[in-house]
C-alpha cells in the first residue's frame, strides 16, 4: 500500500519536474523581448504552481488506478500499460511546450485554437515558419521528449517503485479500494483549484503586469485543454454577455450613427476599376509617411500623389481574418475566424458581390496556397470570377517555400489585370513579408534586431510595388483605376510593441490613382478608423448601397464617428481619436491605455464590450 502512495507521490513530483524545465526554457527564450527583471521571471517558475498541480490531476486519474490494480494482480501487462500512458502524456506535453515555444517567438501568444485549426494545413505551416524555428521545434521536442521519458522508466516507472503484494487479502484488497476512492476524491479538488466558489482560471497564475511573463507561468498543457473546451462551448454560445441585448445595441447605435447618409466624393469618376494591393504582415512602422523608418521608401512615394488614411488599425492579427476585414467588413471572432466556416462565411457581405450588378468583374491573386486558413472557400463563396493561386501560374517562376516571390507575381498580376474586362475588383495578396522571410535577395545586416529578416522583406515587397506600378502606368486601364493598398495585419517590429498596444495594429491604408481628385492628392486623414472601414467606403464612392456592413461604416462620411475595434490573443482593444484602451477578453483586466481620465477608461471599456458582445451574437447567428 504505502508503495502505491510512494509512487503517485512520485508521479506528483516527476511532473513539476517536468513542468519546471520546460518554464525555465521558456522563459530563457523569451527573456530577450519580454523586458522584465530577472526577479520578475524567476517568480515566473513559481506562479503558476496552482495550475500545474490541476494539470497533474488531470493527468494522474487513471495512472491512480492502474497502479492499484497493478499492486493487488501484479500482471506485468497492466505496469507497461499504465507506463505506456505515462510516456504519451510526455510525449503530447513536450510537443505542446514546444509548439507553444516556437509559436511564441513569432505570434507572442500561447498555443490557442487558430493557431491549432491552421494545423488542419500541416505542410502549410511548416513552410511559412523559418528553418530556425522549425529547427528548434523537432529539436526541442527531440530532446525533451528524450530526456524526460528515460528519467521517468529511469526512476519513476510503476515497476521501478511499486513492490510486490505479500499478501491479497480481503481486508487488504477493501484498504486500498478506500485509499483509491480517497484519492479520486482529492484529485477532483485539486483538478478544480480548491474548494472556493469558482473553479481554477488563468487568473491563478497571473501576478504581473508583463503579459509575457503571465503567458509563462500559465502551463501549457492547461492552457490548450481549456482553449479546446471553450472553443467548443463557444460555438454555441456567446461568452461576452455583459449587458442586455437592449443596453448594447443602444451603444452600438451611438457609435455608428450618422447625422446624414452623406459622403465625401474624392473620384472624377462614378464607376472605376479598383484594384487592392493586400500587403502581407506590413506595419505602418516601415514606411515614413505614415509615422515608420525608411524602408519602404517606394510606398511613402506614392503618398504624396495619394489619400492617405495615417490612423488606421488591422481588425486582428493573421490573414484568415485580415481577408474578410478588408473585402467584407467584418471583425473578428475571439476564439474563431469566420471563414473556417463555410456555412457562415457564405452569408457575409463582400465588394465583388456587391459590385457584380455594376458589371464589375471580380479576381483574387495569390501566389501561395490559398487553402491555408480556408482562405479559398471563402474566396469563391464571395463570388469572384478568377482566383489564381500557385498551381494555376505557369511553372519556372522564381518562387520560395511558402510560394512565388513578390517581384515576378507583380508581373503575372499585371498580365492579369490587362486581360481582364471593365470595370473589374481585383486583389494581389502579396506573400514574401511572411515568415519564414526567403527572399531571392541576400539578407543584409539592416538593423541590430531580430526582426532585421522581416525588414529586408519589407523593402523586397516595396520594390515589386514599383515593379508593378512602373508597368501599370503603361496600360490604358491604369487612368481609370483606384488603387487601394493595405495590409491584411501588422507584425512585429524594430519598435518592439506588443500585442495589447494599438500600435501594434497599426496598419498603412492609401488610396492612389489617377481617378483622385487633385485637391485631395497628398492629403492625410488622421482620424481613427479600421481596416473594416474600406468596402463601405469605397461602396460610398460608386453610390451603392452599404448597410449590410453592418460593423463598419464609410470613412468619408464627414458624419461618421471615429474608432476602431481590434482582437488580439488575449483580448480586444478600442481606439478613439484621443486616446484607447485594451482588455483582457476573459478578466476584465485593463492591459495598456494612454487615458488619463478614468470615467474615459470606463466608457472605452463600455463601447469595447458593448461591440465584442453583438459581433459574437452576429457570428453565432450566422
């Protein structure tokens, strides 16, 4: 008896051992960027102690009663067996501690269910991350899983620490029947945090206003099971419910009302060919004009003969929700991205279906796979007549691993475009500014920076976009086109800001072409607005109708309010053109704000909820 107790103390204590390594490597690597004191991050090893020992419940249910049944039969079948189990959880633990690593080092968020859905695209995903990071992912994982499996049949195995029963006696076989039932008992409790009213959360293991340093001390493990069973439990319901229906649509009524359905008209023409130039992972920081270094110096050329939105924020954080941002003006879903769900997403609202009773031909160009992210479906749901991806262009183009490189796909856009019939709606999603940053050009030593890879792609990207304009301008479509170019999100930057900030969502919007009125070439517009802005906008422009985009709203409106709403991982922000808040999207807690002025904070907060709570109910009903 006492041997089965010796071993789930063991069990106990092999798997903070375990949990405490991998903390430790963690926090090693992430310590260059999360800008905390040591103290800080070694109280990190600790915090979460809470959440680990709940893991290690969850984890020691069913090791509980093999090893009884094992100690009573001693069938060495039931030892390997429970052995087995063990080494799986350790190999599913090192996997997810160093998924959750490496996902770090690029997205600065834990292991979560849009980064698992991307998974249902495997190859996709280890093509778009860097050789270093997919390196370090096996090797990691290697080692880990190596190291811990041989110091657990090393030292804690059940054959190892459980000694033979002398004797199977009745009262014997009922003693530990009542220890096992004890134990099950207490392994609920712990599983649960304890006997207070609510259950454990992440706040347990929360202590400090470092968010890098929280995401450290939160177990990954933990973490992913409760990302999984709410991702499920959400489908269903709305988990922002923090108002009446009533209380909330009021407040979204104050926020998109318009004194008048006006707007303010900047085209010589009523029916151009738009054209978007969907810049991948491009923050507003590279380019001078809108407040960036010089390093895409070919961009901020154009903004001087262009409408530059210079306040402008990325409705999230990758391209799976940046797409419907852009082109259908909707938000994203905490937890979900819409378009992953083919049964909802058709039901959107897009700028190539509300163009198609104008005439307006549609095209989408990518030179990658479109299938990542579920992009394609949604693509040909919105009804576009052309959509090229890297299958469907000629062999021999100059490509990398995630797909043709930006320079040659500026040409094949452009022999596109000229094939295509007036008016037209096309896109170029670009690709080369995505990791894993294997440009046809020799990386040079730009910045003292780890994100000095991504600039060089910056400027590559910023040098297709004079490839392309040099030979759009030679074609007889060119006059008659509005350029509209945007990122689908930002990215990480030489500046260093994190998620929760609003500069890190900050993104460059243009309007440039000919089709502009002279007086508002070279203009910039400093008010606050969103990516989500641009389709009922430029709809506003043609003169059609656009009140379907229901969570957006026409820039040019002189009438409109100016805000954004932005989704990161761990929550939402809200931007006015004095100052913004951002939140924990579970806890309530207030991240990052520039307001002085508490009763601001309060109403930000209140406009924030207020939107989280009727954008969900919109995408649950859908």
């Amino acid at each position: 008896m006492k041997s089965v107790i010796r071993y789930l103390f063991f069990f106990f204590f092999f798997w903070y051992i375990v949990f405490f390594a991998c903390r430790i490597i963690f926090l090693i690597s992430v310590f260059s960027f999360a800008g905390a004191s040591i103290g800080s991050s070694v109280h990190g090893l600790f915090a979460g102690w809470l959440l680990d020992l709940s893991t290690i419940g969850y984890c020691a249910a069913l090791p509980a009663l093999l090893s009884v049944v094992y100690f009573l039969t001693q069938k060495k079948w039931i030892a390997i067996l429970n052995d087995c189990f063990v080494i799986l959880l350790i190999i599913l633990y090192c996997l997810t501690a160093s998924g959750e690593l490496c996902l770090y080092q690029e997205w600065r968020t834990k292991l979560n269910m849009q980064a698992l859905l991307h998974f249902s695209h495997p190859a996709e995903v280890f093509q778009s991350a860097t050789f270093k990071l997919t390196f370090l992912f096996f090797l990691l994982a290697i080692v880990l899983c190596s190291v811990f499996i041989a110091l657990y049949c090393k030292r804690f195995a059940v054959r190892n620490v459980i000694a033979a029963s002398r004797q199977n006696t009745g009262k014997q076989k009922v003693s530990v029947f009542v220890f096992l039932l004890m134990f099950l008992s207490f392994d609920i409790i712990i599983i649960r945090g304890g006997f207070k009213a609510i259950p454990i959360s992440e706040s347990d293991a929360y202590y400090s206003p470092n968010r890098t340093l929280n995401d450290a001390a939160v177990n990954p493990a933990w973490n992913l099971v409760h990302q999984i069973r709410e991702y499920s439990r959400h489908k269903k319901e709305n988990p922002y419910l923090v108002m009446s229906d009533q209380e909330a649509d009021s407040v979204m009524k104050e926020l998109f009302y318009t004194e008048k359905d006006s707007t303010e008209k900047i085209l010589t023409t009523p029916k151009p060919n738009i054209v978007f130039l969907i810049l991948e992972s491009y923050s507003s920081y590279e380019i001078p004009a809108f407040g960036g270094d010089p390093y895409s110096l070919f961009f901020d050329s154009l903004t001087r003969d262009g409408l530059a939105f210079t306040n402008c924020y990325a409705s999230a954080y990758v391209s799976d929700q940046g797409i419907p941002a852009i082109l259908s003006g909707y938000p994203s879903s905490p937890r979900v991205a819409i378009i992953n769900q083919i049964t909802k997403s058709v039901n959107l609202p897009c700028i190539s279906k509300d163009l198609k009773p104008l005439g307006y031909e549609s095209g989408f160009y990518f030179g990658g796979q479109l299938n990542y992210g579920n992009i394609k479906s949604y693509l040909y749901n919105m009804q576009f007549d052309e959509v090229k991806e890297h299958d469907d262009f000629p062999s021999g183009s100059d490509e990398g691993k995630l797909g043709i490189h930006d320079r040659p796909m500026a040409k094949l856009f452009t022999n596109g475009l000229n094939k295509a019939k007036e008016p037209f709606v096309y896109c170029w999603f670009t690709i080369s500014s995505h990791s894993p940053y294997d440009i046809p050009e020799k990386i040079k030593p730009l910045i003292d920076h780890r994100e000095n890879d991504y600039v060089n792609t910056i400027i590559y990207t910023d040098e297709a976009m004079r490839d392309f304009f040099t030979e759009a301008k030679k074609q007889p479509w060119f006059k008659n086109t509005l350029f509209v170019i945007v990122a689908d999100h930002s990215h990480n930057t030489q500046r260093d800001f994190r998620y929760e900030d609003k500069e890190y969502h900050h993104i460059p919007l243009l309007f440039y072409g000919d089709v502009i009125k002279p007086e508002y070439r070279g203009r910039k517009i400093k008010a606050v607005f969103s990516q989500l802005d641009i389709a009922p906008t430029l709809l506003g422009q043609l003169s059609v109708k656009h009140d379907q985009y229901v969570f957006a709203k026409d820039v040019l409106n002189p009438y409109a309010k100016h805000f954004a709403f932005y989704y990161f991982f761990d929550g939402t922000g809200f931007i006015t053109d004095t100052c913004y808040a951002s939140f924990s999207k579970d806890k309530n807690i207030l991240w990052k704000t520039n307001c002085s002025d508490s009763a601001m904070i309060g109403r930000i907060k209140h406009f924030d909820q207020s939107y989280l709570q009727k954008e969900y109910e919109d995408y649950l009903n859908r």
